[in-house]
C-alpha cells in the first residue's frame, strides 16, 4: 500500500518532504513529471513513477534536466499540468531552455522544483538556484515546512495555470530528505485530455505558436504576469507572522530556515521579543505585506541559504520605502552575522540574535564543544570517501593509473560527475585531475587534445559514467571526433545511475516506471561517430591495460574505452560473491614482504584489512564483496580466489 | 654506506634524469615498474631501506667494497678498471649459429656457462618487433636468438629480481656497465636476502659508450625503416661517423650525430666504458672484424674464459699493443667527458 496514492483525504501522514511534494503534485493534478536523478531530489520522480499507472500519470528520468524541462513543458503546452525535478546544478543545465519557456509562457500549470543542497552534502558546489527566478523573471516559492511542501505544489500548479508562467518551487536537502507531519488532501479525478493548439492568432496564449518572440511584446506580457503574482503573494497564507506587536528583532526568513529560527527563538525564549516573518513567496517580494512587517521595528535580521537572495532584495525594497517607513536596520551575511557558505542550523542563528540583543548565550558551551570534539577525533574510526567494496571504478582507476604512470609521459584524466568523482581521491588513486559538472571531463579534454601545436605532449583521457555519457558527454565527444582531437575517452559503465539510487538512463531496456524502453548501445553510438571504440571488463586487469596501452599507442584521434562491469550495490549483484575470497597467511610475509602493503596501504579495498597481531593482511569476510580483484594485485599471490557456484 | 629507500632514489636518481635503466629496481616490489624502456614509480613507498636504493648503479656506493668483492683487491682508478688480461677472441664452430654482433664471444661464452652448469639460465636482452626486452635464456638456442646489440636502454635486470623471487639461483648476466655495477651490488647482497644469496653466479659486461632513450630511438627508427624487417645496428669503428642499419632490403647508413642526439640523459655522466665490475668484459675487436676485443678482470672470469677455450667454444689470440693503448685511451676520455658534463651539471 502506498500512502501517496490511497492516504485518504484529512489523514495524517509521516512524509519524507520529497513525498510531500509528490503528493501534492498528485493532488495539484499532474499528468507529466520529468527529471534527471540528482541528491537530493530525487525521491520525488521515484515516489511518482511507481503510482504512475494507479494515476494516469507519465513519469520519465529524462537524458539530462534540460530534456526534462523540455518534456515538461510540453505537456503543459497541451494544456497538461506538468512537474520538472532536479538538483540545484541541473537548473544550469536547462537554464538556456527556460529562458525562452519564460518568455514564451505555458499553458497547463508547470512547475520546476530544483532541490538545493546548501551545504554540500551530496555535491560538490552549493548552487543558490533562487538567483535564476530574478534571472528568468519567474516567481519563486520556497516550502518553510513539510505541510507546506505539499499545499505549496499544488498551489503552485494552479497559480502557474492561472498566470500562465512557469513557477520555480526550491526546496533544499533538509526539507527534501527530512521526514515530517502532513495532512493529505483532496486527490483530483483524472481526465485531463492533452491537445496542443496552434492555429489561432500568432500571439494568443492558448490557441497561437509557443514562443518567446516577438521578445518585446513577450518580455512585457512576462513582467505583467509577474506584478500579478505579487498581488497574489500580497495575501498568500504562505507568508506567515508569528511574534508581538512590536518586536525588538524581526526575523524575516523562508525554507528550512525557518526551522531553524523558530528553534534558536525558543532556545533562547525571547517570543516575546522577536517576531518571525516567515515567506513562502520570494520573489519578487510581496512589497506592501514586507512594508507592514518592516515598520514594526528596527532591526532586522534575515536568515536563509546559502547567499544573501533574500537579504538584497529586501534592503532594495526596503530602501524604496524609507521615506515611508524610516530607514532600518536589515542584518545578515553581508555584514557577518551568519556565514555565506554552507547550510545553516538553530546553533548559527542562535549566535546571530544574541548577538544582536545583548544576550549572553552560547549556543554550544565552549566545554561542551571541545570535549564532542575529542571525542569524535579519537572516538569514531576516520571515514573518508571510498569506493565500496567490489566496486568496478576501483578496478578501473587501478588500470588507468598504473597505464598513465608506466607509460610515463605525465597523462592525465578529466572527470566529472558521479561515483567515479572519487578518482581524484586516493581511493581512486588520485587518478582524477580536473573536475567540473557533467561530461565536462571529456569537453575539456576535447580541447587540451588540440593543444599538440602549443608544445603539449602529454596523454589526455576523461572518464565519464554510462548515464553522464548519454547526459552531457555525447556533444564533447561529437566535438572531440569532430575536431580530430586527440584523447582517449574511458566510459565506466556500471549499467545505471549508481550514485542516486540506480535509476534507468537510455543505455538500459528499462524507463522510470520499469516498462520496456530501447536501449541505445554506447559502443555502436561512438562507432558511429567515428571513434575508435573497444570495450572491456574492468575486473579482467591485463586485458584492460593492455587496450588502455594501445590506445595510447595511437597517438592520433579519438578512442573509447567501455569498461563494463555492475556496480556492486546494484540490485543484481548485492549479496552476492563471484569469489570466496582468502589470504593465505603462510604466504603473504607482510611487514617483511617488499610490498609495502600494497593490498591495505594503497589497493585499499574495504573488504581487506591489516591484521597487526598477525601482520598479515585478511578478508573482511562481511564486507567482501567477492569481485576477485585484490588476488591480482597482491605480488605474492597470496590472496586465493575460489569461485562460487550459484 | 647508508642504505636509504624508494623516496631517496626518486630524489637522487629518477628525478634528476640520472637514471640508467638499468631495471635493477624493477620487479623487486609492485611499485618500480618499467614500461618500454622507461621506469616508473607506480605509488609511492616510504620503506626506509630498500634494495631499490641498495642496488641502484647511480647511488652512492663504496668501491673498495664492491672491488674487495668482486677482485679481492682495493679499488684503484684506472682507465679500464681491474684486469688480469686482455685478449682478443671469437666463437667458434661449435656453437648454434646465430646473429651475432662481432665475434660472438658473448653468446659463446654463455652458452658454455650454461652448458656446463656454471649458471643455470642467462638474463640477456634479446627484442620483440624493434622493442628491446629481457629474455630468461635457459638454453644454448635461447641464447643465439639474443645475439645482436640492441643500441637501446633496457631494464634487463629486472629479470635478475623475477628470477629471484621465484627461488633461482646461479643466473649468468650479460649488460653494459651501470648493469654490471648494479649486478655486483646485487652479488654483495647489501640487504642480506636469502633469495639474492647466489642469485648471479656470473657478470658479462658490454662495452658501452652511450645507450639510446629507447622510446625516442623506436619512433626514429620506425620513421626511417618502416615495416621492413631490421637485422642489426653497428656502429662502425671511427672516423666513419655514421650508424648503421642492415635490413631486410640491405644497409641504411645514417649520420652518427643524429643517433647521438637520443642518447639517454644519463650516458653523459658515465665514467665506465668498459663495464669495470664484471667477471668478463667484451666489445667489439675495431681492428678485425668479426672479432672481440675480451677483458678479463676476476679470478672466476678467468676460469671461465679459459674452461670455455679448452672445451672448443672459443679462440683467443693476443691484443696488439696498440689496440689496448686505444682501448685505454678511449676509456680514459670517457671518464673525462663523464668529469666535465658532472662539472657542468654542477654549475
Ligand atoms: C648499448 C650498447 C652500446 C655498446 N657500445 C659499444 C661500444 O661503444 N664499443 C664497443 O666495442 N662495444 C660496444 N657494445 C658492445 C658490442 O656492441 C657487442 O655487444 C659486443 O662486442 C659483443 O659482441 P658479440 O658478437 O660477442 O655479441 P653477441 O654474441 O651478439 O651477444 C650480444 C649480447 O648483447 C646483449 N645485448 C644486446 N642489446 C643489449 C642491450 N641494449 N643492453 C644490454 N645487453 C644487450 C644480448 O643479451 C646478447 O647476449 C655496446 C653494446 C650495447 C648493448
Ligand atoms: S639506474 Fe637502474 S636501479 Fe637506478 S633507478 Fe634507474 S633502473 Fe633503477
Ligand atoms: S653509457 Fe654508461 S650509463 Fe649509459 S648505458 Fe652505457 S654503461 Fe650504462
């Protein structure tokens, strides 16, 4: 039984907020929602696409965020409500779509929820994706709790239906990945008919082309559907006061900041001297209802992540209405109050206002912090980033590096996005040395490949995983072959979006909603662009380097290495051993063998570990995984491998 | 001397372009590696004491030593090293024919060596499609296919340390100077490892004057002679200038300064032309053809030599006068050039 789809109407429920938002997409009425898998939003697609059929809905991980806004949109062109999800880069990546969905306007409400992660806790940047609403001229709603999450995606879809422009509602990771209370409401009947209208009067918005020319008359009709969000926003109960009359301090802040102030306000029990002006609505801001709030006090403080949005469009407007409501003081980042990086929490907010009242309070006693911090340092066995055990890309990277150190001319490889990010730490060997957003490994060494006439001589690979490679490396590796530049391009495919959870990509026979889908084969798609393609098991060690070393032999043009093999924690393969895997103790000399521990000290596979009574190395019997590898890298051969019958 | 490990030899050695390839590093552990006539570190190691270091020609070692060692007598400077006698010499009909570079003495004296079980099997550099590469010879056949002077770098000792880890013993090694002083500190066992106890029972050394950055040579060479098949490379005794390549389709001669150029980087600093710290030492007889110009230096090169003309495999004849005034001389100038390029690094 699944709560998103049978919780009945006025029920109470424990949502993750990413299932809030699913719900309320279900009661908002979508027909279509699209998305690239990306932490923290993913759960929403995932929480959709197994309802799909009970709700006559179309659920589909797309190519890449801009497919998805693409496939978006066009179901709200045929008069569809739609919903768009993805993580804060994956808006970079539709971005240039949006700016004409912006101006062309939409037909069925469409939503695009970004999940921020401020923070970084799943990513390697923070992204602020509020910035692209000032930039698209789109409204911007943020969700200040799990409630909300829900009524916010419905509301959204209908206030976007009704204005007809696109609507950005962000969420961040601890909304998105928080579990909280939510009462359901109504679901819709479905019945919704798709039809795309395009023979009326060039510029009517429901029967004329879709587009965002002529731009002058667009751009215009853009800004008048934006006041009239305002005017919606002005009484939207999505913006919320809590606190006296007149407080010493108001608060202004919005998403899971909230949270965040509410708890530092009663930490430090001043409810009655600091107010709370919570906004759903961020921009633009609703002036008249931040003009009311301002006038009640002084000072105040905005609290939000990650940089100061909100904070500069407050002290604009706030500068507008000076002659009515004297001059204030408004407190934040810019000025050092809370930090421009990083995810906040009620400790940081806390310090912010007692600061600013004169209250003599730490948030964490000094005590308190040193002794957790000890504690934790001598306490908890370091973690680090590693592969898994059994992992394929810890093979990979094994070949790659060994090859580019043997063949000694200072080769290197361009990475991007996803579990093989690891490659550029040592579990990878260190192996990575550039690392941008997805397929921008191979776009970059597209162009250090044509850098021969400047005096490079040194190998350039990129690596690339299965999904990226349909995502975003496919146009890199078109410009590579296109441009004869010389690389060698290594796909490490896993079969599936390993990193966020295993969901499809076009390589696989399987869609979102796990029915039959064509699977498009990566060898023939570089063979027909012209590369030089060969495929191997990154498990069978002398095979792989035996390619990579020809590869690099031919100094000229494109190559693509396919390194197939599973990922370890796929649904397949989890739990089960290929080999039963041990170390012979008689046979491995440890400490007096020259090896220098290379099994623990360098291979470092999680499923062997040192065993300094014995001074040997052994199998973690628990965490093997069975792949075999580490009886090929041992010199002494003194890791045996038998193999399982299943 | 103070035995460091694999960080020190990178700092000393690899690092500043004094490395020989000699491979007497490579294999001992996963981490020097070599890969077509270059070596590399594969992951770092920070073992305080290693044979790496131990055995590498280019660190710093102690004559007397490895001289006490090798002759039983302290070491002294002299222009061909130690010796006992210096002959000239060929192979005769009794061996398997095969290419050989001059007169053949090198592979005769080994295929007696392991005929006779003085050794048990020969590490020599024999190549595969134009790339050099240490062959294990465990018969006299094994030993004739490595006939011919690849002009190239090769880590050919990395073989010794294979060898020894797999439990062998008695190997008879054939390789220029740095080679042979590498396989004399392997012999003084400095680690004292049980399986490099008795694991080189004989040293031959080539005469050398310079070996060729295997990788730069190949592209060259592939350039000039395409697909055809390469029999041998000669240098000609002076003035002739000019090194020759015999082909399938007959002899390419090219300038000699232009193969000069792709000399390994530390050639330029080596003091030893006729490989001081082996049993044997041959090259090639520039008076006549077809003949080696053979310096024997210890007690058991002598044996050797001698047992293996008594048992028909070899000639010798007396060395002219003049022809070791050459040697000496030409020996003498290269410990010269090897002073002034050390000077001028210096500075
Ligand atoms: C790099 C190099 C430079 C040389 N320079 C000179 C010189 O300047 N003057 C001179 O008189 N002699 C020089 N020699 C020696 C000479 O070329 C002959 O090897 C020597 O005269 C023996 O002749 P042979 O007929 O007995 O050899 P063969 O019986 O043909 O045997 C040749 C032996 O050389 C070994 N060999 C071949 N290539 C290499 C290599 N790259 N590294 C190590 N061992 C190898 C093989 O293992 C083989 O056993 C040089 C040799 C080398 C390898
Ligand atoms: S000279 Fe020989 S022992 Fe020294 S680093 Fe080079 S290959 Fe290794
Ligand atoms: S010149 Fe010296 S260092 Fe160079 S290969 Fe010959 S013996 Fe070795």
């Amino acid at each position: 039984m699944n709560i998103l789809s049978t919780g009945e109407k006025g029920s109470r429920h424990l949502l993750m907020g990413n299932e809030a938002i699913a719900r309320g997409a279900l009661e908002g009425g979508i027909s279509v929602a699209a998305g690239y898998p990306g932490t923290p939003s993913s759960e929403i697609i995932e929480s959709l696409a197994k309802i799909s059929k009970d709700h006559h809905l179309y659920v589909e991980w797309s190519t890449n965020e801009k497919v998805a806004m693409e496939v978006a949109a066009a179901a709200s062109f045929a008069r569809l409500r739609s919903i768009c999800v993805l993580k804060q880069n994956g808006l970079n990546v539709a971005s240039d779509f949006l700016l004409h969905l912006a101006g062309s306007g939409v037909r069925g409400g469409m939503v695009i929820i970004p999940c921020d992660d401020p923070g970084a806790l799943s990513s390697i940047n923070e992204g602020d994706t509020r910035h692209f609403a000032r930039l698209l001229e789109i409204p911007l709603l943020e969700p200040g709790d799990f409630q909300e999450a829900k009524d916010m995606t419905k509301w959204a879809l209908e206030l976007s239906e009704e204005l007809q422009t696109v609507i950005m509602m962000r969420s961040v990771t601890r909304l998105s990945h928080a579990s909280g209370s939510v009462v359901l409401g109504d679901l819709p009947e479905f019945g919704a008919k798709a039809e795309f209208r395009h023979e009326g009067f060039l510029l009517d918005p429901n029967e004329g082309i879709v587009s965002s020319a002529p731009v002058e008359i667009k751009h215009s009709q853009q800004q008048e559907k934006v006041k009239k969000a305002v005017e919606k926003f002005e009484t939207s109960p999505f913006n919320t006061y809590t606190g006296p009359e007149s407080p010493e301090l108001l608060v202004i802040t919005s998403s899971a900041c909230n949270l965040y102030s509410r708890e530092a306000i009663n930490i430090l029990d001043v409810k009655d001297r600091v107010g709370i002006l919570k906004l759903g609505t961020t921009w633009p801001l609703p002036e008249k209802l931040v003009a009311e709030h301002l006038k009640k006090c002084e000072k105040i403080l905005i609290v939000e992540e990650v940089i100061p949005f909100m904070e500069e469009n407050l002290k604009m407007l706030a500068q507008e209405l000076a002659p009515q409501i004297g001059q204030k003081t408004l407190m934040g980042k810019r000025d050092g109050y809370l930090p421009m990086v990083n995810e906040l929490n009620p400790d940081l907010v806390i310090n912010a206002i007692s600061k600013i009242l004169g209250i003599e309070y730490q948030a964490v006693p000094e005590e308190y912090a040193t002794g957790t911090l000890q504690k934790t340092f001598f306490g908890a066995p370091v973690r680090e980033w590693i592969f898994c055990p059994g992992c394929p890309h810890r093979a990979s990277y094994w070949s790659i590096n060994q090859v580019l150190k043997l063949d000694n001319n200072q080769g290197f490889v361009c990475g991007d996005i996803g579990c093989y990010t690891i490659g550029t730490l040592p579990s990878g060997f260190s192996t990575l040395k550039t690392l941008h957003s997805m397929g921008s490994g191979t776009g970059i060494a597209s162009g250090f490949g044509k850098l021969k006439p400047f005096g490079m001589k040194q190998p350039v690979l990129s690596v690339c995983g299965d999904s990226t490679f349909f995502h975003a490396a496919m146009p890199a590796l078109v410009n590579a072959v296109h441009n004869k530049s010389d690389i060698t391009m290594v796909v490490l495919d896993n079969s599936g979006t390993a990193m966020t959870g295993f969901q499809p990509h076009p390589g696989l026979e399987a869609n979102a909603e796990g029915n039959d889908a064509i699977k498009l084969d990566i060898k023939s798609v570089c063979e027909s662009m012209g590369a030089y393609v060969k495929e191997s098991d990154p498990f069978d060690l002398d095979n792989t380097r035996e390619v990579l070393f020809e590869m690099l032999e031919k100094k000229d043009g494109v190559k693509v290495l396919i390194l197939r093999q599973i990922c370890a924690l796929s649904p397949e393969k989890k739990g089960k051993k290929m080999f039963e895997m041990a170390v012979d103790e008689s046979r491995c000399k440890g400490e007096k063998c020259g090896c220098n521990r290379l099994c623990t000290r360098i291979f470092r596979c999680p499923g062997l570990f040192w065993n300094k009574e014995k001074g040997t190395s052994k199998i973690d019997e628990a965490i093997c995984a069975g792949c075999g590898i580490c009886s090929e890298i041992c010199p002494i051969g003194a890791i045996s491998k038998k193999e399982v019958t299943q | 001397m103070e035995i460091l490990g694999s960080k020190e030899l990178m700092e000393q050695v690899r690092s500043k372009g004094l490395c020989t390839t000699c491979g007497a590093c490579v294999d001992i552990c996963p981490y020097h590696q070599s890969h077509k006539g270059r070596i590399a570190l594969t992951f770092d190691c920070d073992i305080a004491q290693g044979q790496c270091f131990a055995v590498c020609p280019q660190t710093e070692f102690d004559a007397n030593e490895l001289s006490e060692l090798m002759f039983q007598v302290p070491f002294q400077n002299l222009p061909l090293g130690h010796y006992r006698s210096v002959k000239s010499a060929k192979a005769t009909d009794k061996i398997i024919k095969g290419n050989f570079q001059n007169g053949g003495t090198v592979s005769a004296l080994m295929m007696f060596a392991l005929e006779e079980k003085w050794i048990d099997s020969a590490v020599l550099t024999g190549s595969k499609e134009l790339v050099p590469e240490p062959v294990m010879a465990d018969s006299s056949e094994d030993i004739a296919k490595c006939g011919t002077t690849k002009y190239m770098a090769t880590p050919t000792l990395s073989l010794v340390n294979k060898s020894a880890r797999e439990g062998r013993k008695k190997l008879g090694v054939v390789g220029t100077g740095c080679q042979m002083k590498a396989s004399a500190s392997i012999r003084s066992n400095p680690m004292n490892k049980d399986e490099y106890k008795d694991a080189i029972a004989l040293s031959l050394g080539l005469f050398c004057t310079w070996s060729l950055d295997t990788r730069e040579f190949l592209d060259y060479l592939k350039s000039r002679v395409g697909r055809e098949q390469v029999i041998s490379m000669d240098v000609p005794p002076p003035p002739a200038e000019i090194f020759v390549i015999k082909t399938e389709n007959g002899e390419l001669e090219l300038p000699l300064s232009e193969i000069r150029e792709m000399t390994q980087e530390a050639c330029a600093t080596c003091p030893d032309m006729t490989a001081e710290w082996a049993d044997v030492s041959v090259g090639a007889f520039e008076g006549k053809p077809g003949w080696n110009t053979v310096i024997i230096r210890s007690q058991k090169g002598e044996e050797w030599v001698n047992a293996a003309v008594e048992a028909g495999y070899l000639v010798l004849d007396d060395l002219p006068d003049e022809s070791l005034d050459h040697l000496i001389q030409g020996a003498g100038n290269k410990k010269k050039r090897a002073d002034n390029a050390k000077h001028e690094e210096v500075q």
